[in-house]
C-alpha cells in the first residue's frame, strides 16, 4: 500500500508539472512545479534539433535551417530566439519542468555549461541540431559530408566524458552519473536524409544497422558509465512533416496522408532499436532503460489532430510557397524572405517544415509523461527512482 501511495503520489506531481502554465521565465529558469523534491536533481539530455536548447546557432545550422538565431524563432514562450528549432519550449523542456527542476538544461556549448555553478546543477544539454548516430567519418568517406553536421551522437558522449572530468573527481563522478536521469533524445532520422542521395551505394538498410547499432553502443556507454535511469526516444513519423511530404511522390502516402515510404522507414528503425534495448535490459538488470514511443505518439496525434487541439496538423507555420505544406526548401523560417509565421501556432503541429511547434512537443511530452507512451511508465520510473529501485 506505501508503494502504491508514493507512486501515486508522483503521478500527481508529475500531473501538475506537466499542465501547469507560467508566464515565460528567462532562459535558464523552469518554472517550479511544487515544493515538493524532485525525484531526479539532475539531467543529462542527447540528441538533436528535437532536443538541441542552443548549442547550434545560425551559423552552425543544418543546410536550409541555417537561421534558428532569428525570429521567429522562439517568439511564443521565450519572446526571442533561444537557438530552439521551434516557437517555444521543447519535449526536454517540458521534462525539467515536469521534474521541478530550477533551470532549464543549459547547452554543454554554452560558456555556463562548462564550469560548476548553480546551473549546471541541474545537468547538461548534449544534443545538437543536424547530429547523426553514424560517426562523421562515414559520410566524409562517401562524399556525403557537405553540410553535414559534424557532431555524431558518439560526440556527445565525449563531451559528457569531459564535463564529468571538469565538474566532479574520483567516486563522487559515479554517484552523480548514478543519481542522474538521462534522456537520449530522437537521433538517426538526419542519417537517412543525408543519405537519400545516395541509395544505390548506401541502402537504407544498412543506415538502419549502423545507427541503431551505434545508438544502442551509445546507450551502453551511459550504462557503463554507471547510469541507471536512462529513457530513450524513437524515431517519429518523419514522413509526416512537411519536408518528407513535400519531396515524396503524390502517390508516396499512407492512411493518414503522410510520406508512406518515410513511416515504413522510421517504424522499421524503431522496431530494431526496441530489440537493441531488450537486449541491453537483459545484460544491465541494476538499470532501468525506458523507451519513450515517438512514433505512436505522433500517430495518435495526426490520426485524430482536433482531440489534441491542433487545426492544421500538415501545414508549416512558419514557412513559405503556401498550397497544402506551405514549405519552400529554399526559403526557410527565419531566413530573409520568412521573418514572421502563422498567427496561431497552438493551432498547428509543424513549426518551420523539419521540427514541431512548442504546442505539439507539448502534447507529446504529455504523452511521455501522463500516457502510455513511454515503457516502462515514467511515473513507475520517477517511483522506482523515489525508492532507491532497481
């Protein structure tokens, strides 16, 4: 019964962080849930632009999204640019509010991220837009490395090794890893796009084995480590956002009116991730791995997008060219010719063709959270963590 009571307890908590509404605070703070102590103080997140908070600036963007340092970019919630590819707060934001942590995650890129203080107390963001799970090197050896970001999800593991080095010392570093909620973020959708034009030599299958192979390598390296709570998103319906629609056939669709081929790709790659975390489950038995499910997340969305408020759920809203996508590849948001988007971005599930509105990446971290969507639930494992479990 005492266990029952502590887990619901949390998933009340959890309830209240997650739909509570704050006036935007400034960049670093997450406005505070309840007064009651997080179960997790700390958070590691990894990824890319679907998780990056700033560690990519305009100068350093993906092709075709070089201008995340502009508006209007981050104009719902922050009132100015923050280097998120959205309008507003992200799925990773939504978490640091949900744990009722003080700041939001800093990006390790930042001259914050790397040192001891108050705000990196609350963990590091790793994730960068444009970020692969297939190292860098493979795509230089293909000649697929124009405009390619650099970064690779190994990268980041890098990076985490050595702020490890500069924040603590000795046992204190495994405790912290330890104590710690890490949040791998989606990451090897930009493989396959930066693969697409090269298919006779590089088949989509193989970019399915290296990335999945690299991001359960990746997730292991975290459990070696010592991380114990470690939640791992998959792929979403990349073929549901206005760029895959936009550059697939007119006959490429599905039942919900998306890219056909673009799903069938991204649900694919997930179902092998899912055995490479089984796997992993298998031989780290002291850890808990959870796997957030992007993809049906997205699908109960676009299935049914008025249930979750959204009108427009294939439009861009701050996008260009109008018709049924309102994308131009070559005249992106934030660029000179878009310096402004839709007047109601709650009422649309894509922000600028690539990446989702704050609305949306609320409704899923929703999902995540309070529904299904996660294995095992996040209120179980915030439960687990309250409990000194596994």
């Amino acid at each position: 019964m005492a266990t029952t009571t502590a887990a619901n307890r949390l998933g009340l908590l959890l309830l209240l962080a997650v739909v509570a509404t704050t006036a935007a605070p400034a960049v670093g703070a997450a406005p505070a849930a309840a007064a009651a102590t997080p179960p997790f103080r700390r958070v590691y997140a990894f990824g890319d632009s679907f998780t990056d908070t700033g560690n990519t600036h305009s100068t350093t963007g993906p092709y075709s999204f070089g201008y995340v340092s502009s508006p209007p970019y981050g104009a719902t919630f922050f009132h100015r640019s923050t280097n998120r590819y959205s309008d507003g707060r992200l799925v990773v934001d939504f978490l640091a509010e949900a744990l009722a942590l003080p700041n939001y995650l800093p990006p390790y890129l930042s001259s914050n991220s790397n040192s001891s203080n108050a705000t990196t107390a609350v963990g590091v963001n790793f994730a960068v837009a444009g970020a692969t799970a297939i190292e860098h090197d493979f795509f230089a050896r293909n000649n697929l490395s124009i405009d390619v970001t650099p970064q690779s999800i190994m990268t980041q593991l890098d990076w985490f090794d050595a702020h490890l080095r500069a924040a603590s010392a000795g046992a204190k570093t495994r405790e912290r890893v330890a104590d710690a909620l890490f949040w791998v973020g989606e990451i090897g959708a930009n493989d396959y796009a930066y693969t697409v034009v090269a298919r006779d030599t590089i088949p989509p299958k193989l970019v399915r084995t290296m990335a999945v192979q690299r991001v359960t390598a990746f997730v292991e390296g975290l459990l070696q480590r010592g991380a114990k709570y470690v939640i791992v998103q998959g792929l979403p319906l990349t073929g549901c956002l206005p760029l895959a629609m936009t550059l697939a056939r007119a006959d490429d669709r599905d039942a919900v009116g998306c890219a056909a081929s673009s799903n069938r790709q991204s649900y694919v790659h997930n179902r092998r991730l899912l055995a490479g975390l089984r796997e992993l489950r298998r031989r780290h038995p002291g850890a808990v791995v959870a796997y957030a499910d992007y993809y049906a997340a997205h699908l109960a969305v676009m299935r049914a997008p008025a249930r979750y408020g959204f009108a427009e759920p294939f439009r861009t809203c701050c996008g260009s060219g109008g018709g049924a996508y309102n994308f131009d590849l070559f005249a992106t948001c934030g660029s000179p010719q878009v310096t402004t988007a839709c007047a109601r971005p709650a009422e649309y599930v894509n922000w600028d063709g690539v990446h989702m509105t704050e609305a949306m990446y609320k409704v899923v971290a929703g999902m995540f959270f309070r529904d299904a969507y996660c294995r095992p639930a996040f209120k179980d494992l915030l439960a687990m963590k309250a409990q000194g479990k596994p």
